[in-house]
C-alpha cells in the first residue's frame, strides 16, 4: 500500500515545499469573496444561527434554535463557526471561514499521502482531482457541516489502513488516533459517523480473510469464518473505541447530565426519521446520489471511468489503500441511496474515494503510461460547453426575465424572476470563461507533452469559475431566491421588531433578523413557568396572544389565505412570491407599525 522505502532528505524537503504550496493555493482558492453571498437558507444559515445564538446566550453546551433546544446536529462545528465569529464578527465570512481552512488542510493531506502511497505525481494527481472537481471544491467555500465530517471520518479511515499494514509500528497509537477523529465525526454529526469508519473497516477486514482462504486451497465456510474470528484485531478495537468516548461521549455524557437525555432521545428519534421517512420534502429516486455526484464532481468523476479494469484490479487487490476507498465509498452511496432523505451533500463522503481513483488514472495520463480513451475527452468537451451555456443562459435570464417569463410554470417562481432587483451586467457572461480558455489550454500543452501542466490547467479552470461564479453570478442570482426575506429580516432588526416566517420552514428570519431571547423564553427557562412550553406555542402567542412588539412575518403568498385566516395580520405587500404582514404591539397605531416596511 505504501512504498517500503523511507524517502531521502531531498524528496522530504520536496514534499514539504510542495505541501506548503497546496495549503497557500486552498486559502488562494477558498477565501476570496468567501462573504460575497449571503447564507442560503436552510443549512447554511440554520448552523450559522446556531452558532450566534451560542455567543448571544453565552450558552455553549447546547445548541439552540430560536433559542430552543435543537437536537438535530451536535455541536462542534457550531463550536468552530462561533469561534470564527468571536474572531471576525457575526457575519458570513466567519460562518464560512472554517470550512475555507479544512480546504487548505486536506488539500496538503492529499498530497502527503499520494506521495508516500505512489509517488509525487500521484500526489499532486490527487490533490489536483480533488480542488479541480465542482462540489468537493465548492464545498469547502460553503458554511455546511460535512466538509469536517467527511475530513474527520477520511483522517479515521487512514490511520486504520496505517495501522493494519504489515510491519506498522505504533498499530495501536493509529488505532488510538482512528477512534479520536471518528469521535469527532460524531460530534460532528452523529453516530453515522462511526458507521461508515466501522462499515470501511469490517469490509475490508472481510475482503482480506476471504483473500486469505481463497490462497489456502479448498474454501470452507465453517474454516473461513475461524479464520475471520482469529483475526478480529481485539486490541486494535479496544484502543479505538476507548479513544472514541473520550471525543465524543463527554459532551453526550454532560448534555445528558444536563437535560436529563432530552438531547439524546430526541436525536435518536430524528435520524431515524431521517432513514425511514423523505424529511421536509427532501426526497428523490434511489439513483439519486449517483447522479449527483456523476455531474456534481465534474471532471474527476467522467475521468474515473478511464481508469483500466487491469489498474483497478491491480490496485484493489492488491491490498492497497484503494481496497478501503472502494468500501468506504461503495458503503456511503449505497446507505444514502437507500435512505428515504436525499440530500445532496449526503454523499459527499464519496469525492475522497472518488478523486482517489480518478488519481490514478490521471496518473497513467502524465507518466505516459496510457492516453486518455477518446470518449473521455469528447464528454469533457461536451460537458464542459454545456456548462458553459447553462451560466450564459444564467445570466440571459435574470437580464431579460421578461423574455422567458412565460416559459415558467410556477407563480411563485415566475414573480421572483421578474420582481427580482438584482444587478445583471455582460460580464456576468464571462464567468465560464476560466473552464474554456482551460479547456483549450489543455488540448495545447497536452500536444506539447506537458501533460501534469494540462491536467493543472483543467484544475484551475474549474477552480476559476467557481471563483467567479461567487464573485459575480452568486449574488445576482440569491437575490432572486431570498434577496427581499433577507432586506425585510434586517429591517426588522434595525426596528426592534420581532419577525417571523408563517406556513413554510426558514431560518432567515432568524440570523437576519437577529433574533433575540424573548422576555416570556427568558422567564420560561429561568423560573419554569408553563407558558409557553413548546417553541411552537411560542410562536402561537406571538400570532395570536399579548405580545409587547410589533410583529412583522413573510408568507409564501400561495399561503396567504390560509395565514389571514389563522391571526389578524395586515398586509404590507407582496413581493417575488412572498407576502409580508405585521401585528401591532399592544398600544402601538398599526401605521407606525408598519412604517419603515414599504415596498421596495
């Protein structure tokens, strides 16, 4: 799996230059612009909130939301966004930063590991795979969860390939180290963390004894499963999971202590709501992920398929690290194809096996060992000019909605489009220009036999238009999609208003809107007073009983009928789909309520 031979002093001071270098290129590449765009609703904006409202209530054992208990997610990640915002401020810059900086560390990591694995083209090989590549750069530039989840169980999976290869010396050092970063995925999202770190490790630990009985002759079922006995690695398991519960059960173990396994019963309870049911609409075919990730990771992913059946055999079974990618990706995208909740990012765990594998036929592309099969470069071509079109056709419509106004069904959509305020100008058209001029740099330098220069072209040219994307495509088009909610949350906020969303799920209003504890929550929680006991009935009272501020709330206007029924709210105009009401405070004229809410 690993080459057997330490490298000199020179191939060490190579290594390390060259580390360096992708660590700077990750920052270069992830944080410019990083706070161009606002937070998207939900999960950037739900976690970002979660981390505020752990600075404003100086509550940091538990997450909140609209500070209510929220047991969806454990909290470090939060505890990493709230530090980047005790450091740069409640902004989205702070809530993407941490991201921004595993980029710029997994990036040298990959390097590492495919120059000590195969050598220093393959490293380079893979840490160009995986920046070049749409979703797992994009990623990285986001203010998700699963960037450092997905890092933590990667880190895991290869301290345990480290350790159950022949001659490793500290087996139980790396073990220690594997359970210490799985406890950390747990923390970071849950148990299914350690389902995919157990999953990889008992597959392969599987592959491995039916290797062993298939070389002893005669195979026997009763003497494989001896054998399988014999080889469970017990010591190996124990440091693991001891290390484990030292990252990840004493924050369960003081929660629980805390809520009295509030947390626990109820986070239980929603993952498995998660496998068996399509959350918040979030549903899709069992081919789901699998699409996904074929157009999301973009090239890597059209490049995998070159890769030979000889090189894949070869590098499968031959015990080397691809044998642990191949389970380890097979297993996430089989289990988030099964589960009723698709989301991308679910399988985002895949882009590390995957990128590994493209690695090395990119590999085979530079050292000349073979060319890349025709069809490979006609679908990179073809997808190439098709994304290309697909931003100009972008940036078309948001300068002319008009003109394809009529071609859109849905009313909501067809009013964000036309009402929509953004700033659209030509060079918005450009922003496939980096992936074209690539493209063609490419095609050049691969004539000339540059070939790891043409593969670093592509690389860039990926990398380039998702910069400009953020730059200059991202805003305009967020301002369709959430532009007014936000302006009208953070008007809200400089009026002392409460705001909130009726009849569809958002935490914009949240962030935004810079909600504070409510002197009824603070009482509730301080002298437990009945009233309310739900955050639901929280928001009933806010409707619908005596509240001290104005209240102001956005409604998909679908909904309207429906929201007018339920409270008496007043309308203060509809806009791009949503339609914004108020309630006076108690004592307060309902024109100077609704004053500083005019239609923009």
């Amino acid at each position: 799996m690993f080459s057997g031979t330490n490298p000199d002093s020179g191939q060490v001071r190579q290594m390390r230059k060259t580390a360096l270098l992708f660590c700077v290129l990750g920052f270069l590449l992830f944080l410019p612009w990083l706070g161009q765009v606002h937070l998207f609703d939900w999960d950037e904006i739900n976690f970002a909130e979660a981390a505020r409202e752990m600075i404003v209530s100086k509550n940091y054992l538990s997450v909140q939301i609209d500070f209510w208990p929220f047991w969806e997610k454990p909290p470090l990640f939060i505890w990493l966004q709230a530090l980047s915002m005790n450091v740069f401020g409640i902004t989205e810059f702070a809530a993407r930063f941490p991201n921004a900086v595993c980029g710029a560390v997994m990036l040298p990591m990959l390097y590492w590991l495919g120059q000590r694995m195969r050598g220093h083209v393959f490293g380079l090989s893979w840490a160009l795979c995986y920046a070049g590549s749409f979703l797992p750069h994009f990623y990285f530039r986001s203010g998700i969860i699963d960037p450092f989840f997905n890092a933590f169980m990667f880190v895991a999976i290869v301290s345990l390939a480290f350790a159950g290869r022949g001659g490793c010396k500290f087996p139980l050092r790396l073990s220690a180290l594997a359970g210490f970063f799985t406890g950390l995925a747990v923390l970071t999202k849950g148990p299914v963390g350690l389902l995919i770190v157990g999953a990889a490790w008992s597959l392969v630990w599987f592959w491995d004894g039916l290797n062993s009985r298939a070389h002893s002759g005669k195979f026997k079922v009763g003497d494989f499963l001896l054998t399988l006995l014999k080889t469970i690695p017990l010591k190996r398991i124990g440091v693991f999971f001891a290390a484990l519960s030292l990252a990840s059960l004493t924050w369960f173990a003081a929660i629980t202590a805390k809520d009295g396994g509030f947390f626990v019963r109820e986070f239980v309870t929603y993952q498995i709501r998660l496998l068996q049911t399509q959350d918040a609409g979030h549903g899709g075919p069992v081919y789901y992920h699998l699409v996904a990730i074929l157009f999301g990771c973009f090239p890597a992913s059209f490049v995998v398929f070159d890769l030979g059946k000889s090189k894949f055999s070869e590098v499968v079974r031959s015990g080397e690290f691809g044998r642990w990618m191949l389970c380890a990706g097979l297993f996430v995208l089989i289990l988030f194809s099964l589960v009723q909740t698709k989301i991308v990012h679910y399988s985002s765990m895949t882009y590390y096996p995957l990128t590994y594998f493209a690695a090395l036929a990119v590999e085979q592309f530079i050292t000349g060992e073979r060319r890349p099969a025709k069809v490979l470069i006609v679908s990179f071509f073809t997808f190439a000019a098709v994304l290309c079109l697909v931003f100009i056709a972008i940036a078309f419509a948001g300068a002319h909605p008009d003109a394809i106004a009529h071609l859109i069904r849905d009313p909501m959509a067809r009013a964000a489009l036309v009402e929509q305020q953004g700033r659209w100008f030509p060079a918005q058209y450009l922003v496939s220009a980096p992936l074209l001029v690539s493209a063609v740099a490419a095609f050049y330098l691969w004539k000339k036999a540059k070939r790891l220069a043409a593969v670093a072209a592509v690389a860039g040219g990926v990398s380039g238009l998702i910069l400009l994307l953020s730059w200059l495509l991202a805003p305009s088009v967020e301002e369709i999609a959430q532009g007014p909610l936000i302006r009208f949350s953070q008007t809200a906020a400089r009026r002392g208003c409460d705001v909130d969303a009726v009849g569809h799920k958002s935490f914009i209003h949240l962030f935004y809107g810079q909600r504070m504890p409510d002197a009824l929550t603070a009482s509730l929680k301080s002298d437990g007073e009945v009233r309310p006991q739900s955050r639901w009935e929280e928001r009933m009272q806010r409707f619908n009983g005596p509240w001290k501020r104005p209240l102001v709330l956005m409604a998909k206007s679908r909904n309207l009928d429906s929201v007018l029924s339920e409270s008496e709210l007043k309308i203060l105009f509809q806009k791009q789909g949503f339609v914004y009401l108020y309630r006076p405070a108690a004592g307060v004229a309902a024109k100077e309520a609704a004053c500083g809410f005019l239609p923009e």
